[in-house]
C-alpha cells in the first residue's frame, strides 16, 4: 500500500476513518516508520490506537499485534518528550522469527536519542536604560554690558566659639595700704654694715654685733641705735623694719614702730623713691617726716628717746681685711719709705676727738701714722710717730691729741677740715742688718667720741 496521506492519518486519528481503510492504514503503519511517526504526531492525545486482529487461518501471531500497539505508545511518548520535532525516518530492519514460531516479525526498535536538559524559563531581561535628559542649553548670549552681580548668598552659620573652661581668678598681689609704700623683698637687697651698735638688734633671730653685714628684716627687742656708713638710725623698743641696700640708695621700710634717721647728705629710699637726706627725719609704717618741721613742743617730745639711744661714739672706718687672701694688708715701697693707705667712704673732719686703732706688725722699731687731707698735697700729710715691738702683732691707738706736723712740718689741720685717707709707713734704713723691710696691719677703725647729747 502507498503511504496514506495527512488527512488519511488526522482522520484516523480523530476516528473518523471507515474501518477498512483503518485496517489497511494499520497494516501499513506496522511497516512505515515514517508513517508512523507521522500518526504520531496527529494523535496529540494520550489514547493509542490499536489494531484488533483476529488470528488467521494462515497462522498470523497475536504477537505481532501487540508489538505494533506496544510501538505506538513509545512514540506518543516520543513525541511528548521531544516536543513534537519528528525523527529522522529509518529503514526497518527485519529480524528472524523467533524459534517455533513461523512467519513472526517483529517491528524494528529505534535507538533512543539522549534527552536534552530540562527547559529552564530565561530569567527577565533588564529594562534597557531610560535615556537621560539632555543638558539645558545655555541661552544665546544678549549683547555685551555690565553683568548684574550675583545676589548675595547667605552666610553659612558660624559655629559658636567654645565657652573657656571657668578658672579660679588669680588672688590680686598685695596691695600697700592707703599712704603704706610698696616693701621689697629682702633677699633682692644688698648688704650694709652696721657699726657702733647700741642696744639690742637682731636679724634672723641672731643678735647683731657691731661691724656686722645685713639685709634683712630687723628688730629691736629694746631702744637700739647704730650707724650706716656714718649715719645715725634709732629704733625705738618693738619696731620691725627692712634694712638693705639697693642701688646708691640705704633702705629702711618700717613694717611696725618709729625708726629716727640722721644724715648729712646720703641718700636714702623710705617709701617708693629715693632721696637725698640732709637732716633728720621720723619714719613711721605710713609716714615720714622731717624733724625740722615738727612744732618745737612737738619735736621736743618725739625727739628726746632717739637721743637717748644715741651711740656715744661714730664710727668712720673699719677695716678688717676680710676679703684678703692673707686676711690683712702688706706695705708697698713708696719711695723711701714701705707704706699702706686706706681711703675712707666719706671725708671725716678733723677733730681732737677722733682715734685711730689697728693692729700691725714690722720689723722696724716705729710706725708713723698719717692723715691726709682733703684740700692738702698728698705729701704733707698729718702724723703721728708710735713705736712697736719688732716682728709681732701689736695693737695700737693713737689719738687726734698725738698727731703733729712729724718730719713734713704740716700744720694742724682746721677744725672740720675733711680726712680722705690714712697711711701706715715705716723707714727701711731703721730695719737693720739684711731683713727686707716688712710692714702687715689689719682691724684699722677711725673712731670719733661723741659728747654726750651732742648731734650732728
């Protein structure tokens, strides 16, 4: 039979085809793999078509049949599996009959084609991206003329500045008292030398000696009295002052009591500035007044315990070498003579009362003592002729009533004619024999006796 055609195998597919012509349709399709593919396809459902034979008188096998039905289900299968794509038409092969049965065939099977992977559902695609809009196009520019300014932007708000920590305040310096000048520490002073000392005054809780050095804060346990560099300073009992010096200027602050100053020119720093002193004055914590302008019943009453402390003595020079290596001064040649001279720190006037004191050692019988003068040659000086032990430490004294005009025939000096220097020589043709001539002094002091109740 020739291959039936499509409409042939859809309506046999729908069951519409006579059941002769299904027969023979039947018949052929067990031979055509093409065919039967082809019926395959039209199916579409899961029914199969089978074909019910009745066994011949030729001895046709029930087998066959149900191999043919068997076919149909595997390629309804087929078809489901692989999407309706029809395979490629292969030509049937027979096989022998099986042993004892005769004129069986059996339908060519076909090699199963590898199943390919599961269709898996493409993931979406990404929306394509949206076109940006294009960039605004500037206008055309206008003619050419003064551009408006920009309005004025808004200033950014400033932060605000961090608040300082809150600090204690600093407690304010000490401040004087209303009328009370500015005290100085001690320790920033210079020392000063106390003479002639009358009475009790200590300083650091030690009780000061005559000559001794100073700056510091003193105090009078009683009335006391001395001497700076010629001038009077009495304390009355109690009173606390600074004593120093600073600069050119001797400084007294009175912290408690009455100090009384007497000096004939030097200058002198009471309260914030300095001042030449010629005079007297009475220092107090707050105030200083000059003595001259007291009321005379006044001046009298605040004036007599001052002169009761007076020191009966005034002190011009001391000497004491202590800054010497050797702790006293050697002679020079001078000349004919081996001679030592003292400046003094001020010009002391000439008096009877004055005395001169030192310790001296030569190898010469005799020392010759000398004052020089203010107005006078330096070498016409006033003298004094005293003679020693040889080659041992002597204390001497002499006395303004031993000075005469000595070998130089000088004149007495004038009542206040001032003293500048005094000298120590020996004459080395005294010496003797081959000793070098050899003069040493040390502790040299210019003393002047006061009368009592005098002031000067």
């Amino acid at each position: 039979m020739a291959c039936p055609g499509l409409e042939v195998l859809a309506k046999m597919a729908e069951g519409k085809l006579p059941a002769a012509e299904r027969e023979r349709v039947l018949e052929h399709l067990a031979d055509c793999d093409a065919c039967r593919q082809a019926a395959v396809v039209l199916a579409g459902t899961d029914r199969t078509t089978t074909r019910h034979i009745s066994r011949p008188t030729n001895g046709f096998p029930w087998a066959a049949a149900v191999t043919i039905a068997a076919s149909l289900v595997v390629g309804i299968l087929a078809w489901r599996t692989f999407g309706g794509a029809p395979p490629e038409p292969r030509t049937p092969r027979e096989k022998p009959a099986e042993e004892g049965v005769a004129g069986t065939r059996e339908i060519p099977k076909t090699d199963p084609k590898p199943l390919p992977d599961p269709v898996r559902p493409e993931p979406p695609k990404p929306e394509p991206p949206k076109p940006e809009p294009p960039p605004p196009q500037p206008d055309p520019p206008g003619p050419v003329g003064p551009k408006d300014p920009p309005p004025p932007q808004p200033e950014a708000p400033q932060p605000e500045p961090l608040k300082p920590e809150p600090t204690k305040p600093e407690p304010d310096p000490v401040k004087p008292a209303p009328g009370r000048p500015r005290r100085p520490d001690p320790a920033v002073l210079a020392s000063v030398r106390l003479l002639d000392v009358n009475g009790d005054v200590t300083a650091s809780k030690q009780r000061i000696a005559s000559g001794a050095s100073v700056h510091d804060t003193i105090t009078t346990s009683t009335g006391a009295a001395f001497r700076v560099n010629g001038d009077l300073v009495a304390m009355k009992k109690g009173t606390v002052a600074i004593l120093g010096r600073e600069n050119d200027a001797t400084c007294l602050f009175v912290e408690a009591g009455e100090a009384y100053v007497e000096s004939s020119g030097a200058r002198w720093r009471f309260a914030d500035e300095p001042l030449a002193l010629t005079g007297a004055v009475i220092v107090t914590p707050t105030a200083v007044a000059l003595a001259s302008e007291l009321e005379p019943k006044d001046a009298a009453r605040r004036l007599a315990p001052f002169n009761a402390l007076r020191p009966r003595q005034r002190t011009w020079l001391l000497e004491d070498y202590a800054s010497k290596p050797a702790g006293f001064e050697t002679g020079e040649a001078e000349g004919p003579v081996v001679a030592a001279w003292i400046s003094l720190d001020r010009p002391a006037p000439w008096s009877r009362n004055l005395t001169v004191r030192l310790r001296v050692r030569t190898n010469a019988p005799a020392v010759q003592v000398g004052m020089r003068l203010e107005k006078r040659d330096t070498a016409d000086p006033w003298t004094s002729i005293v003679s020693v032990r040889k080659g041992a430490w002597t204390a001497l004294t002499v006395t303004g009533k031993q000075f005469n005009a000595g070998p130089t025939g000088a004149k007495e000096p004038a009542a206040g004619e001032g003293i500048v220097e005094l000298g120590f020589s020996i004459d080395p043709a005294l010496v003797g024999g081959k000793d070098a001539p050899l003069l040493e002094i040390d502790d040299v002091s210019l003393i002047e006796a006061e009368i009592q109740g005098e002031r000067r």
